[in-house]
C-alpha cells in the first residue's frame, strides 16, 4: 500500500515566523508515498515537539488551545486559509498543500503526556482548526482517533470541525465522550450545488453525506451542527442556495447552522484568485473591488445598507435560530 522513504530533514522542513530565523520544527521526516486509493499523495512522518497548540482568542477564533495531528490536506479546499501553514515549513501553499501531508505520528503519545492531570487545568481543545481531522489520511493513521481516545478518558471538553462523514468511524467512542465532557462536532457544508462543490473542494465527501452524518451524530446524543463555509460570492451565496444548504441542516436536526462568507488572507487570496480566473474568470474583476486589499468582505453601512460595490453582495452573516432551543450559535 505505501512506499517508504527515510529522509532526514533538520532545516527543509521547518516552522518560521516573522523576524524568526528558521529553526526545525521536525528533526527527522520519513517520506511514505501513497498508493491504492492514497495514489498521488505523500505523507511525510514526523515526530513534533508539542502537539498543543495555544492560540490568541479573537472574534475570528473563539478557542485558545487547539490539536493538528495533520498539515496538509487532501481535500483540495480551494479557499483553505490554512494553505499558508505549508510555506511555514518550507513547502509550496498550492499542489504540496494538497498533495504532501505533514503527519505527527507521536500526536497521541504527545496528547497523553500534555493534559496529564500534573501539567493540564482541563481546558477544552479544538481539533479541524488548521487542516480537517478526518481528512483521508486519518483512514491510515488513525491519529484523530487516538487524540480522541485520550481526551475522552480524561473527561477533557473539546470540539471537532470537518468535512468528513469518517468522523462516523467514532461515534460510538465520541458518544462515550460526550457523556463525560462538552463535546462539539460540526461540519462545515458550504453549498449543495453539486457543481460548485465538485469544483471548489474535490476531494472532498458529498455535502449531503456530512448532513447525513450531523443526523446520525444527533441520534446518539452528540452536540452536532454546521457551519454553512464559505459562501462564495456570486458562486454560492444566492439567497436560494443558501436557503437550501438552511434547509437541509435543520432537516438533519443540526443544533445550529452559521452561514460565514468568504475571506481571502494574504497567499490564499492569490491561490483563490488563479483558480477562480481558471474557473468562473468572469468573476475576476469583481472579485478585486469586492476583496482589493482586505481580507474580508465590507461591513453593512450604520444606515443598514452594504456599501456600494459592482458585485450581487453575500448575504450578512448572522446567527441562525437552533432548531433545539430556539438560540442561534456560532462556533
């Protein structure tokens, strides 16, 4: 199934920030070219430092400590704000982002000895904020998995987000979890259109396969909802399209849908920007008075109404009513 390659790497891969000198994050990599249904990834091994990352909570990020056992994504997300995280370490934000996955293969071992009662106060843990959890690299590794085995004894609090229906894999164990902390999972469905879809996240499971999945979740007891991301604009964010991707999340029984629009932060933006001229290039213009250079989309003017600009504006994002308690809420 795998071809495996030993390749030492104390400064190729590496972790950098601004006005650091590079260090390695990695002291060794071992390469394991995929192959059957991993044919075209390759999955680089490593042993990382620490795997609880702690983060400045903001309205963006509403969580402090977060766990990636994963870098890189198969999925493919066109507009995936964690693509810069691969240049970080020294590879390229477009086809190595999707196509080499960086693997923590000690994540658990690490997330053992991290929240031993001695070291840890029992603060809850995002997982799925950097790259998806569940993505196809986890069917082989099994790491998301053992993260949750350790956080689940622990009786530790913590949310997942993905896009993928192998979160199913786990639900007897997330159940488990549930019983005994504050678990969350949530999906994030970003259209129904099966044509966007196939376009903007190839390699990713069917929308209606993650709603089946919040369904299925609901039905044991696990907290589960969606997080309607990103709306795309003039591709995905028509009134209707949104309304149906609305409709299907509350058919499913999602605790909570929150519609959340596109934003573009500086390496992404000229990913995004390529793809779209390769596959909506009618938008392009658009898109550069919508975005020029900000991140995210104009806030609605105090008199109510969205500043005035050539393109058909996303709907604002707002909290929806939960079909559970009548309250919206937005992770």
């Amino acid at each position: 199934m795998f071809g495996i390659v030993d390749v030492p790497m104390t400064s190729d891969l590496r972790w950098t920030l601004a006005g650091d000198k590079p260090t390695g994050l990695f002291e060794t990599c071992r390469q394991v070219v995929g192959k059957g249904r991993y044919r075209g990834l390759t999955f680089l091994e490593v042993e990382s430092k620490t795997i609880i990352n702690r983060v400045a909570k903001t309205r963006y990020f509403p969580f402090e400590y977060t766990i990636n056992c994963y870098r890189g994504c198969s999925h493919a997300c066109v507009y995936c704000f964690a693509r810069p995280s691969h240049d970080y370490l020294g590879l390229g934000i477009g086809e190595d982002f999707d196509r080499k996955i960086v693997v923590k293969v000690n994540a658990v071992e690490m997330t053992r000895a991290q929240t031993a009662p001695r070291h840890w106060a029992g603060h809850s843990i995002a997982m799925g904020t950097n790259t998806d959890p569940y993505q196809p690299a986890e069917g082989k590794y099994r790491l998301t998995r053992g993260v949750v085995e350790v956080l689940a004894e622990r009786a530790n609090p913590f949310s997942l987000l993905t896009k993928s229906p192998l979160v199913l894999r786990d639900r007897h164990l997330l159940a488990e979890a549930a019983r005994r902390a504050e678990v969350t999972v949530s999906f994030s469905v970003g259209t129904l259109d099966t044509d966007v879809w196939k376009r903007s996240e190839p390699g990713t499971p069917h929308p209606r396969q993650r709603l089946e999945a919040v369904r299925k979740l609901k039905g044991l007891g696990i907290p589960s909802g969606v997080l309607v991301a990103p709306l795309l604009p003039g591709i995905s964010d028509a009134p209707r399209q949104v309304a149906e991707v609305m409709r299907a999340c509350r058919d499913a029984g999602a605790d909570f849908a929150a519609p959340i629009r596109l934003h573009l932060r500086p390496g992404v933006k000229e990913h995004y920007m390529e793809w779209l001229a390769e596959e909506f290039p009618d938008l392009v213009g658009t898109y550069h008075q919508l975005y020029g250079n900000r991140s995210y989309l104009p806030r609605p003017s105090p008199s109510g109404r969205r500043k005035s600009n050539p393109a058909r504006q996303s709907p604002k994002p707002r909290t929806p009513a939960s079909p559970k308690n009548g309250q919206g809420r937005l992770l």
